[in-house]
C-alpha cells in the first residue's frame, strides 16, 4: 500500500460521532518544536517531513512540508499550514500537494464549522462545507504526519480513556471521527514514551510522545508504516 493511501483511509466520510470532544482543561500546553521525521515503509525510508510548531501573534502556526518517494508511483509533495489557538482548535488552514497534478487548497474555521475550497486548475474552486459537533476538529491532511502531534494536545490524559474527535481530511474534502485511548507508558528505543491508539474505520495507528507531549513516532501496523523522528 502506498504511503498516500494509508493517510487517506484514516477517516470515513459517514463516521462522524454527535459526542463532543472532551474539555481542553486537562490538555498540555503548547510547546515550540521543529525537526524532521522519516517516513518508513516495510523498514526502508521512502520520505522525509520536516516541521515547526511555533506562536504567532495570538495564535500558533503548525507548518510541514513532506517529499514521499514510493518505488513504482508518482513523487508527491504536500505542504500544509494550520493556524490553530492554543488548545489546539483549528482558525485556518492552507495546503497544496503535487503528485501527477497540482492542487491546493485552504480551510476557514469558526464555531465548529469549516468552509472548504480546493483548486484543481479548474475554471472555479470546488467548494464545500462541513459542521462539526464540536469546534476543536483534529485537522490529520494527507501525508502530513507532524498534523498528528494535536491529538496530544486534544486528549484529555487526566480523564484518559476512549475519547472521540470530529475530523476533518481537508485535500480530500472528508470529514469523520477518530477514536484516541491511552496505552499508557511504552519503552521504544531505549526511550520512555507515552502512546496513544487511535482508532478510525478504516486503520489503527498508534503515536508516541515523550515527556513534553512532542510526537516522536507514529505507526501504522497493518500498511507496515511508521514515521520516526531524526
């Protein structure tokens, strides 16, 4: 299965729950980080995603930028750019990939609904909008894996459990819902970390955080993915 796909499977367009997500009052607070991650398939690097979480006025700006490279497919590159408040509630988003045809895209926010637009290259944008049972939306776009490291800041981990968020995969215009649980801590590398499961229709992933609530890894067992922080 090629990298593209994995991303693009994460969320069904008929999945999305009327629970709300929990209160932030438990979330971590928002921390710069900026690094670089490799995008492994079956063991063997097939990608690169390099990344920067920083603040930006009232607001913080979450940008990444990946370069995927699968054996017998088309290179693709996707960028996005995600203005989001401090417990992680999406404002703006901005995207554009590149595989055998260019497109790009952007997403406006506000009180739980999102206004979406896609270019093509089209005489008009395709244009299309979403209600969300809540505000806070975990934006996870295509192949832009950093995107993951909000669902740490979304999830309650004093409250733990299974919690369900309202989703949004902005390059393909589908909404949907992921479910987070805690797993608690898991030693990977040498490293102590604190791993989360989330769970769509479509795929189990599971994220690794240190101490900081930075993402360090992320899996997806059964397309045999998983991306590793330099």
């Amino acid at each position: 299965m090629g990298i593209a796909a994995v991303v693009m499977t994460l969320a069904s367009p008929h999945a999305l729950s009327a629970q709300a997500s929990p209160p932030a009052a438990a979330s971590p607070v928002l921390v710069p980080d900026k690094g670089a991650f490799r995008i492994l398939l079956e063991g063997a690097e097939v990608g690169t995603e390099q990344f920067e979480t920083a603040p930006s006025g009232n607001f913080w700006m979450v940008r990444s930028e990946t370069v995927v490279r699968v054996p017998g497919e088309n290179e693709t590159r996707s960028s996005g750019e995600l203005r989001i408040s401090a417990d992680g509630t999406p404002l703006g988003y901005k995207w554009t990939a590149q595989a055998e045809k260019k497109a790009s895209g952007s997403v406006e926010f506000s009180q739980g609904a999102a206004k979406t637009s896609i270019d093509v290259g089209a005489k008009e944008p395709y244009l299309q909008d979403f209600v969300f049972p809540s505000p806070r939306v975990a934006v996870l776009d295509n192949n832009l894996y950093s995107q993951y490291a909000l669902l740490a800041l979304l999830y309650n981990w004093n409250v733990k459990g299974q919690q369900t968020f309202p989703v949004l995969i902005p390059q393909d215009m589908t909404p949907g819902s992921v479910s987070v649980e805690s797993l608690g801590a898991k030693t990977i590398d040498a490293a102590q970390l604190e791993a989360l499961r989330v769970n769509t229709a479509d795929a189990e992933i599971l994220i690794y955080f240190d101490a900081r609530r930075r993402l360090m890894r992320l899996e997806v067992p059964a397309a045999k993915v998983a991306v590793v922080r330099r």
